[in-house]
C-alpha cells in the first residue's frame, strides 16, 4: 500500500523532535503534527523553557538584591523572548530536513490513518507506515476542583497570572512544587507549601532534602507535611484550601501541583488496540512500541522519567527501531536529575538510603561551597558537593550536589561515572588538575575528603 508518509510524528517536543530529525536523516518522508500555534510543544510553551526563564530572572533579582522589578508578569513576560528563539531555531530544523509540518489536533481512524483538526479550519486525512507518539502530558486535574475560577491555577495556567499576588498557596510539594515555591519565595510572595508526604523530594539523598527544606524555611516558605486535601473554596478575595487535619489555609492563589496526565485523550488510541493507564500513559515495550507495533510512543506520555532530555533520546531511539526493526542504543541507567530550586539540585546515581538497603560498604566525600575561590567570587557560597564511593575498590556509586550551578556540574561526575575499571573511582578526581579557581574544583575537594576516611 502507497501511504502519504513512511512516519508521521504526533507531537514536538523534545521526543517528538528527536524521532522526526532521526528519521528524516534515514531519507524517509515525514510529517509532524502540532496542536500548538507553533512547533516546540509543552516543554518550549508552557513548561521547561517559560518556568527556567522565570526562575533565572528570580535568581538575578536575588543575586543583587535589587527587587525594584519585582513583579511576576513582567518578570514572565522576558521568557518570551527565549521561547521565540526556540521555537525559530526548531522550525529552521523542520524546514532544513524537509519535514512536513502540519498543525492540527490528530486522531486515529484506522491503524494506519489520522484525522487531523487544522487549526486554520477544516480537516484533513493523512496515513503512514509508521506512528510515533510524542504527544506530551499535562496538569493533572482533580475531579472535585473548579479549575476554571481565576484564583485556582497550575502549572500551565500559572504561566498566565497577570499580577503579582500577595499570597500563593502550593499543594503538592513534588518537583514542580518545591520550584514554584522557590520562585514566588524570591518575589517576596508569601508562600504554604502543602506537603502530601513526610518531606520533601524522597527520592533524593536524605543530605539534600534536609537542605532544600531548611533554605526553603530560611527564605520564608512555610511548608507542611503529611496533609491531605478535602476541598477547595474560591470566590473573588480569595481560594482557600481545606485539608483532612481540619487547617483552613487562605491566600490569593493556589496553585495546584499533584502530579500530570498523559496526553493521549481524543486520540481514538482505545478504538485500534492501544491500552492506556488512569493517567493517560501509554503502556509501550522495551522499544517503545504499543499495542500497534508500528505505532510508538515516547517522553511524558508514556510516563517516567518525565524528562525533557530523556524524550529527545526515547523518540531518536524509537525511531531508529520503527525504520531498521531494532536500536541497540537505549536510556542510560543512570539519569542525572535536575530540579531548578533556588538553589538548585542535581544528582546522579545511588543516594544513601539505597545503598545503605543495599548494605554496600560505601564512604563519603564533601565539598562546601563556601570553602571554593570561585563560589566566594560569584557570592554564590551556598551549598554542596557530596561524592558516594565504595570503600574498598573506590569506585564513584553516587553524586549529589546543592547549590549555584548544580545542574551543570553533576555532568562531570556523570562522565567519570560511565566509565569502566579504574577509570570511575576517587582517584580520578585526586590526580586531574582542575582550572583554578571554578566550581569543578568541588570534585577534587571532595575526592580527597572521601580519601581521608579510609586511608
């Protein structure tokens, strides 16, 4: 059967991207649907970009200390010049690798036919040999809150708020909770950073958590743990949150943060054999493939691990399955982490909790800030470097950083981390010489705290 394309790609964000330019450059004949105006998807409109933007402009003001433009609008509105950038440099990518770009709302007829909803009106047919789905997720919403009043928002329609609330009340401390808590924190806005949990990001190393709690608490955020929503009262002063512990929490704002649902609704997935969970994943193999092997699906709505560069790569890897009928390359195992608090997290790797269940003999090593030349000179001398290693062999089990430019570094210990042998252990950190001074500089510090425990 002659079919309009070899691959049509649903979605694009990051997976979305990474599975059209992957197939485009094995000479096939692609299309990209988008629902969007523009290409780029949640990560580039309503998630990744907008919310680092906001963050960034935050971290300056605190750097400073000057608050005179301390206002979350405008501070909001600068974001759009970062996400016009991306969205031009993504389509110049389209426009290149000859990929087609169709914008419209897409949904199954048959197994190899989408119905495409044109934003410019009408609707067209269009088949493929293949499917990738990098449909993304969204907010998800409880069944028993008005989201449509003003005053109750998340994480998408908080990117909407068009002035600068007095109050803002946070329920779900994930990670788009504690970074939200961060960010209004910074703008001076009284923030309740409601906690379903005994603390804070548990998948973190215990070390970490207790940090990010305690520079929440010591920037004003008051946080509770263990609570449970019960319901949600707003009318025009004000949303108020009533939990199961019988605390009544008021403020101008709530903003609700419990987690996303995939983005597979209206699809007609169910109609041609696609099973799909209560959040709207899509359940897929170990090379991406549903229930329709030449249909695949990548990044946030397949879940886990909801990462943007972790999309880019499931969609190249799908792709490269559907057009040869296999992919040797997969995820790593070990995906750094990266949460954009102020300050910042990153890790890579085992925490101690893990490898204490594990009862691996292991050793630490820190590095503080305070104590590196270049975190005195940026004035950035809050936070961290903490190597995990084994105690005997002295290979690197885990990394974890908290503070300036956190994101960034991990990178390093993830690069030493993949390698074989003698090649990932302390020593590594002891024998490289390092610029001096910068931050990388934490490594060595640490290496040789960790060294001085069991030598």
């Amino acid at each position: 059967m002659k079919y309009d394309y070899d691959v049509i790609v649903i979605g694009s964000g990051p997976g979305g991207e990474g599975a059209a330019m992957n197939s485009s450059k094995e000479s096939k004949q692609v299309a990209i649907v988008e629902d969007f105006p523009q290409v780029g998807g949640n990560c580039t409109h309503r998630g990744t970009i907008p919310s680092k933007a906001l963050r960034q402009g935050i971290q300056q003001m605190v750097d400073t200390g000057d608050y005179s433009n301390a206002n979350y609008p405008d501070i909001l509105k600068r974001a759009e010049h970062v996400i016009d950038q991306q969205v031009d440099l993504r389509t110049g990518f389209y426009e290149r690798n000859l990929v087609d770009v169709i914008h419209g709302r897409a949904a199954f007829v048959d197994e190899h036919t989408v119905e495409v909803a044109l934003n410019n009106g009408g609707s067209e047919r269009y088949t493929a040999a293949g499917f990738i789905l990098a449909t993304g997720s969204r907010p998800y919403h409880h069944p028993g809150i008005d989201f449509s009043h003003p005053r109750v928002l998340d994480s998408d329609t908080i990117l909407n708020l068009q002035e600068n609330p007095r109050s803002i009340t946070i329920y779900g401390a994930g990670v788009i909770g504690c970074e939200y808590a961060s960010i209004f924190r910074g703008l001076r806005i009284k923030v309740n950073l409601i906690n379903t949990r005994d603390q804070l990001l548990s998948f973190l190393d215990d070390e970490i958590i207790d940090a990010l709690s305690y520079h929440l608490r010591e920037q004003g955020v008051l946080i509770r743990h263990n609570e449970e929503y019960e319901k949600v009262e707003a009318n025009d002063r004000e949303a108020r949150l009533y939990l199961q512990s019988n605390k009544q929490i008021a403020t101008d704002i709530l903003l609700w943060a419990q987690g996303r649902t995939g983005n597979s609704d209206r699809m007609g997935l169910e109609d041609i054999g696609i099973e799909i969970d209560t959040r709207g994943s899509i359940a897929i193999n170990e090379n991406y493939q549903t229930g329709q092997p030449h249909i695949y699906a990548v990044g946030d709505v397949v879940g886990s691990p909801n990462l943007a560069s972790a999309a880019l790569d499931q969609g190249r890897f799908a792709a490269t399955h559907l057009i040869f009928g296999e992919c040797e390359y997969h995820l790593i195992q070990d995906i750094p982490t990266g949460i954009y608090t102020i300050p910042e997290i990153s890790s890579v790797g085992l925490n101690e909790k893990e490898l204490t269940e594990q009862k691996v003999p292991y050793e630490v090593g820190h590095s503080a800030f305070r104590h590196l030349a270049r975190a005195q000179l940026m004035g950035r001398t809050t936070g961290m470097l903490k190597i995990l290693f084994h105690r005997e062999t002295l290979e690197i089990l885990g990394i974890h950083c908290f503070g300036s430019q956190a994101s960034e570094i991990i990178h390093i210990g993830q690069a030493i981390m993949a390698q074989k042998g003698e090649a990932n252990t302390l020593m590594y950190f002891i024998n490289t010489t390092f610029n001096y001074p910068t931050m990388a500089e934490a490594y060595r510090v640490a290496a040789l705290n960790g060294l001085n425990r069991v030598r």
